[in-house]
C-alpha cells in the first residue's frame, strides 16, 4: 500500500509537470491576432489633382507596432512613391491617426489610376515575433483639363464654326463635344450659354441634349434678331474638379 500511494503521488505530479508544461507551450506558440489597418482618407476610387493625404489608424494590435510603409504603385505595379516611418509609436500598440502626404501634383504623376498600400509590422512576444496586416485603396490623379470642342451651324446644318457669320434672324444650332480621358465627365455641371449684343452678364442656354459626348442647344429666330456679336460658351467639368470653357 505505502508502494501504491507513492506511485499514485508520482503518477500525479508527473500529470500536473505535464499540464503545466503544456500550458507553457500553448502560451509559446499561441499567435496572436494581426492588427487592423484603415485607410480612412482618402476615399476609395477618389478623384484627385491636389497633393493627397493619406491617413490611417491602427486597432486591435497585441504589441507595439514597430513601423509602417506607405507605398502608391502605378498602373504596371511599379513603387512611384515609397515613405517608410520606423519605430512608429512603439510605446503604443493602437495607433488612432498616422498620416502621410504623397505630392502627386510634384509633376512627376502622370494621370493615371495608382493603388496605395498601407503596411504594418506589429512587434509582439508570441510566435510569430512580428504580425503583419496592410490596407488598400485605388485613386485617379487627373491634372488635365476636359475638352470642349464647340461648333456652331445654320438650320440648315451648314457649318458656320470658322466663318462665325449666321445669317440675319435665322435658327443657330450650337453644339459642344466634351471628353476627359481619365477621370471622366460630371455632365450635371456642364453648361452652354450666350451674351447677348448689349448685355454684359451671359445666360445659360436650355440644353437639348447633354451627354459624355454631346451637349446641343440653340438660339431661335427671335434671339437672332440683331445686328451685332453674340458671344457663345461651351463648360466642361470633370470628376476631378478640372474645367474648361470654350468660347
């Protein structure tokens, strides 16, 4: 009996070295969940012809966060901008605001769709040592102003553009082709208007159609009933916010 007791003792301590041990492993190689990164600024699929902000925050990290790599690709997954920060608030596991500027208005950019990517190495004492997460988001850089290409023409559709001569009291028909390459047209804030002989302020004209690819209004009869110069405007904006105005 005093055998067995002894051999139970030992079989128990054994189980409880093994718990131990097993629990001390467990805490080892327990990996611990990656941090979240957000771009919160700028906005996804914006549209941009300033220098762009680019803002992030960091939540649920399980350690210090060691560094962070902003880096825009081009197109052809090339690296056009890189800014690496190392030993980014390191007392701090949450960071709730990191930004960096990209000068895309450097004159460097062409237009074009980039992508930025928002990387994080995250510094903790369980396996693996350092988590990393990253974040994504797609912009348009469009630093060149749409067209506006205005024509005009009688009733009768004769070109009238080079001469700039309608005839005396007859129907004009005005029509204006906009395009913008990259970023595209915001055809709500398009506009085609006439100054009249005698006025000094223009009026915006009704438009019969307005497209990404046409804009069409007209001056009656009535309106062409004078002798002097009237002054035709054709505005064009894009996504962007560049514009253009074609008299």
């Amino acid at each position: 009996n005093s055998w067995g007791g002894k051999i139970m003792d030992n079989k128990k301590l054994i189980n409880g070295l093994l718990v131990g041990l097993l629990f001390i492993l467990g805490a080892i190689f327990v990996s611990s969940a990656p941090a979240v990164v957000t771009i919160n600024a700028p906005a996804a699929s914006g549209f941009f012809t300033t220098d762009v902000t680019i803002n992030v925050s960091i939540t649920g990290a399980s350690g210090n966060v060691t560094n962070i790599t902003v880096t825009v690709f081009d197109s052809a997954n090339l690296v056009v901008f890189r800014n690496f920060t190392n030993n980014t608030n390191a007392n701090a596991g949450n960071i709730s605001e990191f930004q960096v500027v990209w000068p895309a208005t450097n004159g460097t950019f062409s237009d074009a769709v980039y992508t930025i990517n928002v990387s994080i190495v995250e510094n903790i004492t369980s396996t693996p040592a350092n988590n990393q997460s990253n974040a994504t988001r797609s912009v348009t850089i469009d630093n060149t102003n749409p067209e506006a290409a205005l024509t005009i023409a009688d009733e009768n559709d004769n070109d009238l553009t080079s001469t700039k001569n309608p005839d005396f009291g007859k129907l004009l028909k005005i029509k204006c082709v906009p395009a913008d390459a990259t970023a595209g047209l915001v055809t709500t804030n398009h506009t085609m208007s006439v100054l009249f002989p005698g006025l000094s302020t223009y009026q915006n004209l009704t438009l019969l159609e307005n497209s990404a690819t046409l804009m069409r209004a007209e001056l009656s009869s009535d309106e062409m009933s004078d002798l002097a110069v009237f002054s035709i405007r054709c505005f064009t904006w894009d996504k962007a916010g560049n514009s253009n105005t074609t008299e």
